[in-house]
C-alpha cells in the first residue's frame, strides 16, 4: 500500500481511537499508568507507521490496542514490577462513525464515557477536569486544548500536570463513583462533549476545517448518556440536538476541493436532513421539564439555521433574541462575535462593527483569529478595504487550519485588487 495512504490510515485511526485505548488501558492497568499507557499509545502508532506499509491488519484497532498493551507490560516488567492479568480483554473499539445504539446503561457504560465521569471528579478545578477530559480521552494535543480555552500552550501544560496529580491521589479512581454522584459531574462531561463536537465542526488546525470522527464520537457519548436513567436530562438532549443540527450540515461545509464554504453559498441539498430530524426529535424532548439551559438557546439557534428553507429566510431576530439571552446568563467572547456577526444582518454592518470595537476596545481578543476576520468581515463590507486586509492578515497568523488560512490568503487577494 501506498506509503502516504498508510499514514493517512494510521492518523486518522489515531484521531479516532486513541482516546478509547487510553481508557481502556487505564482500566486494565490503572491510572497510576496514566502517562505510561499514553507513551505505550503513541509508540504503537509508530510501529503502525513502520509496518503497515507492507500490509494493514485486517482489525487495525485491536492492533493498534493490542501492540500498545504489549509495550505497557514489557515496561512494567522492565521496571521490575509483576504484572497480573486475570483474563485477555475484548479490543474490539466502538466505532465512532455508527448510528449510536441508545442500548440502556447501568448506569453508565462504555469505558471512554466512564473515564470522562471519572476524570471529572469535583476534588478537581472544574478547568482542569475538562482539560484533561480532552487531553486523556479526546486525544487532544495541548495546543488544541489551549485554543479551545483561549490560552497559552504553558498553562495548560501546568493545569495538565496538577490535575493528573490529584487524580494519582485519588485511591478510588477511575472507579465510577455511586449513581447518586453522578449528576454532579455532569456539567463537565457535557462541556467536554461541547468542546469535543466545536474542534470536529471547525478544526483550529490541521489540513480539514471538519473532522467529522470527533463530532460523531461526541454524538455516541450524548446518546450513551441518554441511555442511561440517571444522566437522561432535559439538557442531555438540549446538547444532543444541538450536535444533530450541526452534524447536519457538516457534508456542505467544504467543497469537493476540500475549501471552505459560507453558511449563505452552501448546497443545501447536501445537507443530511435525517440527522436535522433527529435533532428536532432531541429537542422535542430538552423541553420536558422547567429547566433552560445554554445548551437549550444554542439548540434552539442550530435548529433555525438548520430547519430555515434558505439563507435569506432565516429567522434573524429569533436568533439574537436566544444570543442575547446565552449572554445575560452567562458571557462568553465567542458568543459575542456570533451575535455581533446576527446583528449585522438586522441593524447593518456599521452598527455592529460599532459594538465590535467598543466591546473588545481593551485587545484581549487581539490575538484570536475567528476575532480579526469578523472585524475584516465588517470593515471589507463597509467599504474599508485596506484595513480589511490588514485584519485578514492578523487573522492568518492566528491560525494553523490549512483551510482557513487559504481562504483568508483568497480574501486578502481580492481586497488587494480592489
């Protein structure tokens, strides 16, 4: 096989699988082999890339699993230490891409969904407990995670290290706490979910913009929870419907030549419709109950991009009206630029560019990509070209998505030429 498709193979499954090996191992093993297991992950990897060439196995996860479990124990032995296994594991993987079953659960199942809860222990910092969901079972890198917390590469790595040091504190961990405990840590698990589905919808580096693997292993993980009776919350299916609306319009998200594609110029004939009516079904359901939640707003504006019949008959003012409410509840930044950019299309570009610069007048967003292309976005519409330009180029050293960066260098060529 070709040595660049074998590789091609290999990342992918990597993307896909190594969260579940590391948890899985972590069961076997323990956590106190945290980060053992995580080297034995990455050397089976490249093993991968040194012998697939010459032929692929016919389960490459089970291979994969199984040659990083050898590396665990000929270290352990190595280092002296006795190693008892009472019985050969079953390394057969869920395969992320597949409907999800919605099989019911006691009360959670699934050894990735367990290490989440159990990682999201309240013994640590609730910022820490995500990162290091996503780092241990997400397989996010530290960059990745210090762009989806809006930080540096230094503090994630140092939260990394403290939590990781609770845990091999914690004599009780990763066994799942009581049922009755659950619904504590269930905030986290759904933040890491959150996180999990917005790096698969826009990569923030990498060749693709979607990574399809990730949002479909976030979905798996929701309808896991909603199989079991105690995680089977109205705002589980608020988030499930969330993820279904936007999974729905992953497949017009790029191109045939793999390059980004606005909301208003998609195909929408490509859009996947039956996973926008599993959406609806989810939401359907979020609204049993009092509670409403950010996930339920965010649920509810996915669905009206998603369910409008056209760009142009999308229901503006419905949608700021559920913005504005997710930030009276609770601000984000990010929020802000997506209300910004609804805005726009009902008070003008020069209204919402006014705010823009008002409300980030102090730089602390200077430094974030998706920031200086909304603030080009407006100056290009406003007639500001060279200003654009100089927005669009910020934006392009802010950003290492190989897709996004040759829209951003199309963009600049046509203001250029203006």
């Amino acid at each position: 096989m070709d040595i660049d498709k074998t590789n091609e193979i290999i990342d992918h499954l990597f993307r896909q699988k190594a969260g579940q090996m590391v948890s899985l191992l972590s069961r076997i093993f323990g956590i106190d082999k945290l980060e053992l297991i995580e080297d034995a992950v990455q050397d089976a990897m490249i093993a991968a890339m040194r012998k697939w060439p010459f032929g692929v196995p016919d389960n490459p996860s089970a291979w994969l699993i199984q040659t990083a479990r050898n590396k665990v124990i000929d270290e352990l032995r190595r280092s002296g230490k006795s190693v008892r296994l009472e019985n050969d594991e079953d390394f057969e993987l869920p395969d992320s891409a597949s409907t999800p079953s919605g099989e019911q659960l006691s009360p959670i199942g699934d050894d990735e969904l367990r290490m989440i809860f159990a990682c999201c222990s309240p013994a640590i910092a609730a910022d820490s407990r995500v990162a290091l969901t996503l780092k241990i079972v997400g397989g996010f890198s530290v960059a990745e995670i210090a762009r989806a917390f809006l930080t540096n590469d230094e503090a994630i790595a140092k939260m990394l290290t403290r939590a990781k040091k609770r845990l091999r504190e914690d004599a009780n961990f990763p066994e799942l706490p009581p049922a009755r405990e659950l619904p504590e840590r269930l905030d986290a698990v759904l933040r890491v979910l959150y996180l999990m589905f917005n790096e698969g919808f826009g990569a923030t580096s990498g060749d693709d913009l979607v990574r399809s693997d990730l949002c479909f292993e976030a979905i798996r993980l929701a309808e896991m929870l909603l199989g079991s009776p105690v995680t089977n919350k109205p705002m589980v299916h608020a988030l499930a419907a969330l993820f279904y609306f936007q999974a729905a319009r992953l497949p017009a998200r790029t191109n045939d030549a793999g390059e980004l594609v606005l909301l208003e110029d998609q195909d929408r004939s490509r859009w996947e419709m039956r996973l926008a009516e599993r959406g609806l079904g989810h939401f359907r359901l979020s609204a049993r109950g009092r509670e409403r939640t950010e996930y339920h707003l965010e649920s509810e504006i996915a669905g009206v991009y998603t369910l409008a019949k056209s760009f142009a008959e999308t229901d503006w003012p419905r949608i700021l009206a559920c913005y504005d409410e997710v930030q009276q509840r609770r601000y984000s930044d990010v929020v802000e630029l997506n209300r910004l950019i609804v805005l726009a299309r009902i008070e003008g570009v020069g209204h919402a560019y006014a705010e823009l610069e008002k409300q980030f007048a102090d730089g602390r967003f200077d430094r974030f990509y998706l920031y200086q292309i909304t603030r080009g976005h407006f100056l290009a519409e406003t007639g500001r070209a060279a200003e654009a330009e100089a927005a669009f180029t910020k934006a392009l050293s802010l950003t290492d998505n190989k897709v996004i960066r040759r829209s951003l260098i199309e963009r600049i060529a046509c203001l250029s030429r203006r």
